[in-house]
C-alpha cells in the first residue's frame, strides 16, 4: 500500500507539473514564434520589396524570425488562398492587394472573400502616372482629349486598376481606345517609351527616372491631389476627371478572420512600429509611394466593399466581361 500511495503521489506530481506548464505555454506573451509573410507576387517587385523591408523591420523589433514566402499566381489569388488556409494565431500574414478582392474575383473564379481575412497593418498606396512618348503629339491631356484615331493604351490586365483609371479617362474623353495588357510596369513603360502604344499608365515608381530624363512626358497622376514630388503633374480631379482617380493599388497586411482578438491587438502595434520605421518610411519616400488612406480592419470591412461596388459599374461602362454578368 505504501509503494502504491507512493507511485500515486509521483503521478500527481507530474500531472501538476504538465498542466502548469500548458498553462504557461498558452499564456505565452505574443509574439513567441516564427511569423510567415505570404507576398502573392514574384520576387523582385514593389510589393516584395515593400514585403520583406517591413518583414525585416518586424523581425529586429518582434525578435523574432520573419519569413517571406512567395506565392505568385492568378492576380494574388494563389496566394491569398493560401493565407486563407493558414493557422489563425497571428503569426500567419499576407500582403493583400485590393485587387485580389474588388477586381479579381469579377474576372476569374477565387475560393476566399473578404470575410475570411482581417486587415491590420499598412503597406503601401502606389499612384500611377499617365504617360506619352517624349515626341508624341500628345503633350498633355487636353491634346489627349483632341485625338480623333483610334488609340491603344497599357494596362497590366483585363480589370486591373490601371484599366479601370486610364480606361474610364479616356471613356469620359469619349476616344475610341484599346486596352493592350503587359505582364508589368516596366513592360508597359518599354511599350511607350518604344512607340508600341499611344500611352501608358505607370507605377509611379518605375515611370519616374524616365519622366526625369525626359524619355517620356507625364500627363497627369491618378490622384485626387498632386503628389509632393511632382508639384507641377496635374492630378485627375484637378483636370476634371474625377471618375478615374483613386484607381491606386492599394497594399495591406491581413491575417485569417478568426484570428483572436488579443493576438490582433498585439500584433497591429508591432506592424505599425515597422511601417513607421526610418528605414521604411526612406523605402516609401524614395520609391514616390503614399501613405494607406485606410487603417486596420476598415480596408477589408469598408474600403473593399466601396471598390467593388464602383468596380461593378466601371467594368459596365468599360465593356470588361465579368464572370458572374
């Protein structure tokens, strides 16, 4: 009877022992693992670079480890999804493009919705800069507007934003336009810069060394004001279009939905101490990049829904086929 009392205490103690240690183990202080950055695009562009600064950031004052995964395919649905299907704890993000929720799922097929995601860090808003060939007759939108032939312009694909916003300019200027697709921003600038299309509107950041030497001439950006840089490059609403400005690509972090409330109220500060770093905000100001006009949750709860909605009725006045229309 001793032995077995003994043999008894001994097991209760390691009972006591393990539940202790369960409960420090969920009770671990956030974070206290590995964080996976999914960036749905191909190394090399804006949105990796931006990715796996941030990620850097997030690691040296998370302490610790960011891994950046690339996950390119189907407009950012690849990946997406995949980040779809990720653990709920916080330690699982992916850079979200408006894209991927407002045009994409109107052209193609996609598995998720916004529902599924929570958005809790800023990234980026990039503009876009409508430009011609330095020896076009086309100088400035008001030449744009006097164009009687028919004219071909960039886009990056059928719904992308920079469609919808060159699209419904020259829409409104009543031109007889074709949309020509490229597979990126440096493409389509080649394709102006070459003479292969009549204009062209480009990432900020990749059309500003040739605007600066003079290959190619700025009509306008596709924002409600002019940007800091470039004082003297009209603004679509300033030139009376106001139907196609707000047309950026607008980049998030979000996590899936149902990750805990206390997880995202410590995560979202961590994610605001990276983007707001100097070594960050010289990436943003360098690369001509703005600052997100929507803050946490409220890009996936009211931003998207907005986009969508206008997305559905330019895609009618542009012609584009929907999948659901």
């Amino acid at each position: 009877m001793k032995l077995r009392t003994r043999m008894m205490a001994s097991i209760g103690a390691v009972l006591a022992l393990t539940s202790v240690a369960a409960c420090d183990a969920g009770d671990a202080e956030f974070p206290s693992d590995r964080f996976e950055l999914i960036v749905p695009y191909n190394p090399g562009g804006s949105n990796d670079t931006a990715g796996r600064l941030l990620a850097a950031e997030l690691e040296s004052i998370s302490g610790q480890q960011v891994v950046v995964v690339n996950r390119p395919g189907g407009g950012a649905a690849v990946g997406i999804t995949e980040a779809m299907r990720a653990p709920a704890d916080g330690y699982n993000m992916v850079i979200t493009p408006n894209s991927a929720f407002a045009s994409v799922p109107l052209v193609q097929e996609v598995s998720y919705t916004p529902e599924d995601f929570r958005s809790v860090g800023p990234l980026y808003d990039q503009p876009h800069i409508i430009v011609s060939h330095k020896d076009s007759d086309i100088q400035s939108l008001e030449d744009l507007e006097q164009v009687s032939e028919r004219i071909t312009y960039t886009i990056l694909a059928q719904g992308h934003v920079t469609h919808l916003s060159l699209g419904t300019v020259l829409d409104d200027m009543g031109l007889d336009a074709e949309p020509v697709p490229y597979d990126s921003a440096t493409d389509s600038l080649q394709a102006v810069t070459s003479g292969q299309v009549d204009v062209g509107i480009i990432d900020m950041n990749i059309a500003v060394p040739q605007l600066e030497s003079g290959d190619v001439t700025g009509l306008a950006i596709n924002t409600e004001e002019r940007h800091p840089a470039f004082p003297d490059l009209v603004s679509l609403v300033e030139a009376g279009y106001p139907d196609g400005a707000g047309y950026l690509s607008r980049n998030m972090i979000s996590i899936p939905a149902d990750t805990p409330d206390d997880v995202v109220a410590q995560l979202e500060p961590l994610l605001k101490e990276a983007y707001e770093s100097d070594a960050y905000q010289q990436f943003m100001e360098e690369n001509y990049l703005l600052e997100p006009e929507y803050e946490g949750a409220a890009f996936i709860e009211e931003f998207i829904p907005e986009e969508r909605e206008r997305l559905v009725t330019a895609f009618e006045d542009l012609g584009i086929e929907r999948i659901d229309g």
